[in-house]
C-alpha cells in the first residue's frame, strides 16, 4: 500500500509500506476512506513529539470501511463504515475504567505516534471494539472525520475542563480548526461573549460566522487592551489556549479574572514560564488534558442532528495520493485559508 512516512524533522515521503495485517484478536484492518491532517501532526513534522520516530506512518484521523477483524471483536464485521478514534483504549484497564482512555495502560494516543497511522490506504486499529464507532447510515462521512479527534479535543479538554457555564466571558486563543471546535461546542453552555484571538483575519471571519461575539487580531492589536475592554476591566472567565506556544499560553495568563479557568488544548514542544508572582493569589485553576474521546457518543448524536455542523470546516480537498500538496497547503494555512483538509483515498 502507499502512505505518508515520516523521516525526522521536515522530513516526509509518501511511500509504499506492507499492508497492515491482524496482530491481536482484538484487532481491525481499515480500508481509508477519508482521513485529514490535524495540527498534531504540523507539531510532528517540527520534531516536537519525540516519540514519533522514523519510519512511522503518521495519521490518527479517519472513516474507513472495515475489511476484516479479529476473532475476539464482537461488535463489528467486514464492511462496517465506521469513524477512528483518536485515542486506542482496551476498555478493562484502571485508566480506561476511570474514562482516561488516553491514558489506557495498552493504548492512548498511539496511532500515527508510537504505532502506524492513518495516512494511509489502510490501517490497523487496535481494540476495535473500542476504538471504532459505527457510521450511522446516510450520514456525511466528511463531517464525521471531525469526530476522530477535533470536535472531542476542542470540547473535552477546553470546553469542559474550563467548566464553561451560561453568562461566561469565553476567550479562545488560536482560531484553527482546534479552537473553532471549542468555539462550536461552548455554545452548548450558552456563555455570554466569546472572543476568538488569532493572527488571521480569514480565520477569526470564520469565526465570527460559527458564534464568535468578537474577534480580536493579535498581530496588530493589543489583545490585553482590548479584553479589558470589553470585560469592564476584569478580564475573561475562561481563557482557552489552542496553538501551542509559549506566548499564546502566557497570554491567557495575563486576561484570566479572578477566580478564572485556563485550559490549555495546545501541544506544546517548548517550555512556558508560569507567572505565579501574579497568578498565585488569583484563585486560578490551570488544567492540561489528552483528549479522551469520551464524549464521541454524544458529539455524534450532536452533529447527526444538525446542531453542529462540523463539514463547514472543511475548506479544501485532496486524493490521497496528494498528501504532500495537502501538506502545504495546510502548513501554509492563512496564505491558503484553509481549515480543514479531506484526502479521500
């Protein structure tokens, strides 16, 4: 089969790669059938994630069509369209019983890190049962790749780790397809304002069309000034960081209020300085957080029902077989103004 290899830093080729086969009965083999490139995956190719080593397939996106399974999977068959999860969980272990699957002591966020991904023709899930979910017929297939890994991170390790509640100021730092799906998904807790901080201008514009109350230009824009004025000088009751960066981290530090959430979504490759001379008496909490995909159930009964519409993410597509292209275009997203990309094998 052919699949997008990675090679170290800055390094990628799109390559042929044996077929995945079963390893465990508890195993899967997916045909591909539309997977995208996630922001992970830009932080891979810096060489921020050390685990990813050369020679991985990368990838942990996807819908695909089952093409055979194990003998201990009971819950799916040969030609079942279903949806990947991010995060590979064996459904027994502590973590997993505690809803940590990111944490599962046999799985976790493995796919396209420490096992073959899914950029890929095929691929191998591991604990199908609980990795995979079935596609619900006549659903759009392109949407539900947002269910892979985007819309349970933006909303699991930002919406609720930053306990938004109705009547909330909401800032959102990093307007990328992360932050647009915390935005999507805060919705759900009616906050008051939320403020969608980006260098961008076509992205904080998509922003606005998907709920943003305002939106702020952090490359020619004093982004403190601003929130201080729009939050009667008290700053925001949930600042949500979704880059990656020392600067977008610290910057939440700085319009947090008094008694405020920080919640921090970003894969982070560098080390942040912690202001605790002026965070220490604040009340603030700080959460960080591996999405767990526990809330996919319920993410999908949301988009099967229209009331998020995740598809309108989507801005460009690709074949398979031009990942490479895709690639660019999304590392060179405000150029390109991209979102998210589909490849479709």
């Amino acid at each position: 089969m052919k699949a997008l290899v990675y090679h170290g830093p800055g390094k990628k080729a799109w390559e042929d790669r044996p077929k995945p086969i079963l390893i465990k009965p508890t195993d899967a083999i997916i045909k591909i059938l539309k997977t995208t490139i996630c922001g992970t995956d830009l932080h891979i190719m810096k060489g921020d994630v050390p685990t990813v080593t050369d020679g991985r397939i990368i990838g942990h996106e996807g819908v695909g069509v089952i093409q055979d399974v194990g003998s201990a999977v009971s819950g799916f068959k040969p030609g079942d369209h279903v949806i990947i999860s991010c995060i590979t969980s064996c459904g027994k272990c502590e973590y997993c019983k505690k809803g940590m699957y990111s944490h599962c002591e046999d799985g976790g966020w493995i796919l396209g890190n420490t096992i073959d991904g899914t950029q890929a023709e095929f691929v191998r899930i591991p604990y199908a049962d609980n990795s995979l979910y079935h596609i619900p017929e006549g659903a759009d297939e392109e949407a539900l790749v947002m269910l892979s890994d985007i819309l349970p991170t933006g909303f699991e390790c930002g919406v609720l780790n930053g306990q938004v509640k109705p009547g909330d100021v909401v800032a959102i730092v990093g307007s990328g397809p992360i932050g647009i799906a915390a935005l999507l998904t805060a919705q759900f807790y009616t906050p008051a304002e939320i403020i969608m901080i980006d260098q961008d201008d076509n992205r904080l514009s998509v922003a606005k069309k998907f709920g943003a109350t305002h939106t702020i230009n952090s490359a020619n824009e004093n982004v403190i000034e601003k929130i201080m004025s729009f939050t009667n000088k008290k700053g925001v009751d949930v600042a949500i960081e979704a880059v990656g960066i020392p600067a977008t981290f610290e910057l939440c530090g700085e319009i947090i209020t008094a008694g405020g959430h920080i919640a921090n979504i970003g894969v982070h490759g560098k080390s942040v300085t912690l202001h605790l001379e002026t965070l220490w008496s604040k009340n603030i909490t700080i959460t960080t957080r591996l999405v767990d995909t526990v809330t996919t159930p319920l993410l999908l009964k949301t988009v099967q029902s229209k009331k998020i519409e995740p598809n309108k993410l989507i801005t460009h597509h690709f074949k398979l077989d031009q990942i490479i292209a895709a690639y660019d275009t999304f590392g060179n997203a405000a150029k390109e103004k991209a979102l998210k990309v589909i490849l479709e094998n």
